[in-house]
C-alpha cells in the first residue's frame, strides 16, 4: 500500500538521497518492509485509523505529506467497489482530517501509498 509499495519504496529512495528526512506510513498489505530504506523511519499503520494518525503526526514534526494510498487494481474494483471507496474515499479523508488537526499542509500532495516526507 504505502511507502513499502512499489512506488513508494522508489520515492523514499529518492527523497532520502536528495538529503531529505522521511517517515513511512504502510499498513503492509501489498507492501514489504524490506522495502522501505533503512534510514526512514517506519509505522505499520492505515490510514483509516485515526487515532493512529493522530499518534504519528504528534511523535513526529511532519511538514508534508506524499499520498500513494490508493488501491488501484482495476479487476477488484469493479467486483469489490465498497472496498476501494472505503480505502480511497474514507481513507483520504480519515488522512486530510489528521493533517488539519495537526497543522499540515493538505496541499503537499495526494497522489496514490503515502510517505510523510519531513521538509
């Protein structure tokens, strides 16, 4: 799902080598751990729980936020769409809702697995 996803993994790798400090978020279920650098910082977590959100933004000073959370697999959306409205939908604004109770800029990007870049 998240930054231990495929894209994800490739973005922190990116991020981290041009000097900057990241926090990855995945809930690891179509993601690995092995995948994410050794030099972020890691929480298994989803992005529909809230209350685990609100425990992430107040442990560390995340500035903006890289959103790949999405499910995309065309074939399972179409025969199971409440699961991918409740992780797209719901889950982007469980995320949006955090980031406003937590000061962060909800402008810094939603794309699809998220990774908490620190500026």
């Amino acid at each position: 799902m998240g930054g231990a996803g495929y894209i994800g993994s490739h973005t922190v790798y990116e991020l981290i080598d041009a000097g900057r400090d990241v926090v990855v978020a995945d809930n690891l279920q179509t993601g690995f751990r092995a995948a994410v650098h050794p030099k972020a910082r890691f929480y298994q977590l989803d992005i529909r729980d809230r209350a685990a959100l609100d425990v992430l933004f107040q442990a560390e000073k995340i500035d903006g936020v890289i959103h790949f959370t999405a499910s995309s697999q065309e074939g399972e959306s179409m025969s199971d769409p409440l699961k991918y409205y409740d992780n797209n939908l719901y889950g982007t604004m469980v995320l949006l809702q955090a980031m406003v109770a937590h000061g962060v800029d909800t402008k810094s990007g939603l794309l699809s697995t998220w990774i908490l870049e620190l500026l």
